[in-house]
C-alpha cells in the first residue's frame, strides 16, 4: 500500500485524522502488508501514524520542490520492503518545539542545519530513510510540531541514535525558529525607499495554504493611503468584488467594498473606486518550481486597477506562490516597483529569482508567524516557544 497524505489533518471532532485513516488500511490490508506513507513536510506525525505504517517519507524542502523525488523515493523504499531487500526498524522523535511557519524554511536557518545533517546520515547504507517534519502549529493539537523519523535497515539501535542526535540539534537551536516580520507602515515605507524593482512585500499572515481567509486588508489600505504606484495586490479572495466588475465590464469605473469579508478584524473592507482592467475565467498553468506544468484555477477573476494600484480579485482560494497568476491577468510581476504576495513561504521558490528584495509583513491573519497571537488550548504543554523550556 502507498498513499499520498498530508499528514495534519484535522477533521471536526478528531484530531489525528491520518492516524484514523492508516488505522482502518492497517486493520483492512493486515499486519503482513507493507504500508507506505508519503507527508507533507508540515505533517504533524503521531505515534498512530507512526504505529500503523512500514515507512514514511516527508518532503524534505520548504518551498516544497521536492514532491515528486519523495513520492519516487517511496516507490522505490516499498518495491525494496516487498521483495525483503530492505527491514524497515524506526525511530520517532517528538521534542517540545512548536516552530512558527514562517520560520521552517529549509533554504538557511535550522531546517537547513538539521537536513545538511540527515542528508550525511543518509549516506550509511544502513540508513533507508530520514524525515524531519517541521509540523504545523496552527492546528493545535496535541501532537502538533516537530518531530524527527529516522528507519534504518534492521539497525533499531543506529536509528535511535541518529534520531536523537537529530533531535539534539533541533533543540540546541530552537531560538532559532523564532520569527519576526515588520509593521506594516514600516514594511510599506522600505518597500518605497528600496533602489529597485519590484519589492516583494510577503503578506506571510493571509496565506490560504495555511489556513487564512486571502482577504486581509491593511497592507492595501497603506498602500493606498502612501500612494504607492506602481503596485500589485495579489490575490484577494472576494468573489462578490469579481461579480461587481464583471457587472460593470473592461474599462468600466466601478466603486466596490474589496475584502475584509471573512474576518474584519483581520482587516475591514476597504472601498475603492478603479477602472476594471481585465476579466478571465483564472486558469493558469504553473510555471514555477513548484507544481510546474499542473493546471492552477482561481475561478472568475478580475483586476481592479486603481490609479496603478491593481488589485487582482480572484473567487477560488488560492495562494500566491506562482508569478504566473500575475501573467494570466496582464500583471508583468518584472514591471511593478511593489508586490504584494499572500503566501507564508512558497512564494520564495518562483519569486525570489524575480524580485530586487522581500519584506515579510506582520500584518493580521490566520497564517501569521506571531504565535503569541493565538490563544493553544489543545498543543501539549510546556512546548517552545509558547513556554520557555
């Protein structure tokens, strides 16, 4: 059995959602069946994933580019157990470190220490595979956060060591994790003082992918009140602001309440007055390194263009991780001195190459990097950073 999972699901009522569901293939297939599993790099594992599964494998990358060599590599860690080249022994680690999101990218920093590490382990050919699941914070569960997976080849004694020393380094380094993002009048004005173009300004806090509404506000309301030209806002999720533009036709002057519709106190609508600059039906293809050559659909979508200020409105939820849901509207990301990007890390694969720089925003929103935001009721405790162990 191999199945593609997530790895933090959290149905209503039930928190370990993938450890449900590997329960009920186990109790179908039997004990004698290989299971493999591979996980989003934000799985929160438990020991009921951990219990019912021969291996699991974890995208090692954040950004995830890494998707399809995981899936092959599972492929083949599963031909290996079948035909009994390989007896999986595993090793699960879960240290008291609930690390923001914003902070678990794998290109510097502490993710990138502890996968240079696994990447060295794995040379052994004792080692079958290594994951380290930096967690999702946000679901707030018990067994949300880090967590180190070391399966080595009928080694149990090499794979606890490894994963302890895994997890040494996670902990020896946790501070590490910490994040921290500028105001948004501060973010808006260095954007505007920067030498080049375009300035990506992340709005790391409205990020659909992690949970956010991809409708907040306040960084378009200081843009506007700052008269920052030439801008682009990307994406607004406001299907009713799409209908009104649509209404009214290309190149017509509408005056519309845009976002602010889910949660206001994440940002009030903002009303404006532009020129609706183009209307389409928000199919793309992905371009970037991430999800390169599979269809993308943002569902009816306009751009609102607000003395150079364009907003594009979009009416299926998505996060602004491609320079090509830009293109698809008739935004050149290139010719723009500010974008606004809704997306946590993602973004980073397909627009760093792009941008001259990248401030990340503080700005409200469900994804945001700022835990002490949210009030944990379920997480274990103590757990850094909410705690300081």
């Amino acid at each position: 059995m191999l199945l593609d999972l997530h790895g933090a699901m959290v149905p209503e009522g039930l928190e370990d959602g993938e450890g449900d569901l590997l329960r009920a293939v186990r109790a179908t297939v039997g004990s004698a069946v290989p299971v493999v599993a591979t996980l989003d790099f934000h799985a929160n594992v438990t020991a009921e994933m951990v219990r019912h599964t021969t291996l699991l494998h974890g995208y090692k990358t954040y950004p995830h580019v890494d998707m399809d060599a995981r899936g092959r590599e599972a492929t083949e860690r599963l031909r290996d157990v079948v035909a009994k080249r390989r007896r999986p022994t595993v090793a699960w680690r879960q240290p008291p470190l609930l690390p923001p999101i914003a902070g678990q990218l794998t290109a510097r920093g502490p993710m990138r220490r502890l996968y240079d590490r696994a990447a060295e382990m794995e040379r052994d050919p004792r080692v079958v595979t290594i994951s380290i699941f930096a967690g999702f914070p946000l679901a707030d569960i018990r067994d949300a956060g880090l967590s180190v997976y070391v399966a080595t080849d009928g080694d149990p004694g090499l794979a606890d060591r490894l994963a302890d020393e895994l997890t040494a380094i996670a902990w020896a380094h946790r501070r590490e994790f910490l994040h921290t993002a500028l105001p948004v009048r501060e973010a808006v004005a260095h954007a505007l003082a920067a030498d080049g173009r375009p300035v990506v300004l992340a709005d790391i806090a409205d990020n659909t992918g992690g949970g956010a509404a991809g409708d907040t506000t306040e960084i378009l309301r200081e843009l506007l009140r700052v008269g920052a030209r030439p801008a682009t806002v990307a994406c607004v999720w406001d299907a009713d602001a799409v209908q009104a533009c649509a209404r009214a036709g290309v190149g017509a002057t509408v005056t519309v309440d845009v976002g602010g519709k889910v949660d206001p106190s994440h940002g009030a609508p903002v009303r404006v007055t532009g020129r609706v600059r183009t209307l389409g039906d928000g199919r793309f293809v992905h371009k970037g390194p991430m999800l390169r050559g599979l269809e993308g659909r943002l569902g009816p979508t306009a751009v609102l263009d607000v003395n150079d200020l364009k907003i594009i409105l979009i009416s299926l939820r998505w996060q602004t991780l491609d320079p090509e849901m830009l293109r698809v509207v008739g935004v050149d990301p290139a010719a723009e001195r500010i974008l606004v990007v809704k997306s946590s890390v993602h973004y980073r694969a397909a627009f760093e190459p792009l941008a001259h720089a990248i401030i990340e925003v503080d700005a409200p929103g469900l994804s945001s990097s700022n835990l002490a935001r949210f009030t944990f009721k379920h997480v274990r405790r103590p757990i850094f950073p909410l705690d300081d162990v």
